[in-house]
C-alpha cells in the first residue's frame, strides 16, 4: 500500500513539474540601453531592449513607455522589433530624476511578458513630453508607471496542486482496496 501510494505521489509530482515546462519558453530581458539603473547627463534618443530569444512582432502586441519623475511618457512611436531586440524612440527629455521604461512583449511562446528598466538623468533636460494624441496614434499609453505582472498568476499552480493531489489521492484509494494475488 505504501508503495503504491509513493508511486502516486511521484507521478503527480512529476506532472505537475510538467506544467511548469511552458513558462521556460518566456523570454527574458538579457540587457538594455541605457542599462537599468544607469545615471545619464543627456537622455538616449532610443531605448533598446535585448532578449534572450526572438519576440513576436504582432502589430500592437509589444508596448514600450518611458515615464518620466513627473508621470508623462516620453517615447514618441511604437517600438519596433528586430529578431531579440526591441526599440523605442525617445524624445529629448525634460526634467532631471527618474525615468522608467515600462515593456511587454510577446513572447518565442506566444505569451507576454513585461517589466521595467530604470534609468536616472542627472541634469535637466529642454524637452517636452509627448503629447496624448501623438500617444493614441501608436497606443503608447498602454502602460503607466508601477505596471506589473506577467507570467502564470500564483492560483493557478495552488488549482493545479489540488487538483493533482485529489486525482493522487482518488487514484490511492481505488487502488488500496485491491490486494495483490502474490
């Protein structure tokens, strides 16, 4: 009986390690320019963004925002897609302090991703930000600062856990009742 019930617990265990398999494809941020927390004396006119593995370039599914101390986006067309590297025109850049860029793509796996690179400008620029009906022309309003996420949602692996451990269990309990003719 006890084997028989390791057995189960094994074979659960090892389909629920099955599950997470997927999330291995996501794509992973592997640099950017400007670096993430770098302090810069004048703004980049592109952002570029380097991934591990090549991004899906449907149109409106990757967004790029650069926010600046004040909440106001930067960024000044839709980013664009080459292989692993996703960039995005910035506009000269106004008041010193910090700026994030906020990114999600589509991931090799078709699934997005997002996160955020920080950069600080040390001294003040002379631009403007971008204004909202420039924004709405290539959907850069899509994400504001402290946008987060992505992945698989924590409930989803505590379902798939119960799940597995009701179908072990059932599975434990048919098979308890039968004795073996050995």
């Amino acid at each position: 009986m006890i084997r028989r019930i390791a057995a189960v617990a094994v074979l659960a265990g090892l389909a629920f390690a099955g599950l997470a398999s997927p999330a291995l494809a996501h794509n992973a941020l592997v640099g950017s320019d400007p670096k993430d927390q770098a302090s810069l004396d004048v703004g980049p006119q592109t952002v570029r963004l380097t991934f591990d593995q090549p991004v899906q370039d449907d149109a409106g599914a990757n967004t790029v925002a650069v926010i600046g101390p004040s909440g106001d986006h930067w960024e000044t067309a839709a980013p664009k897609v080459d292989s692993n590297v996703v960039s995005a025109t910035v506009g000269a850049l106004g008041p010193s302090g910090q700026y994030s860029v906020n990114w999600r793509v589509l991931s090799a796996d078709g699934h997005p991703v997002q996160g955020t690179v920080k950069f600080t400008l040390a001294k003040a620029g002379n631009g403007t930000p971008t204004p909202p009906d420039v924004l709405a022309k290539f959907g850069g309003t899509g994400l504001q600062s402290g946008d987060s996420g992505g992945g698989i949602p924590t409930w989803v692996w505590i379902v798939g856990a119960a799940v597995l451990l009701v179908i072990g269990v059932v599975f434990a309990m048919r098979m308890g009742g039968k004795e073996d003719d050995a």
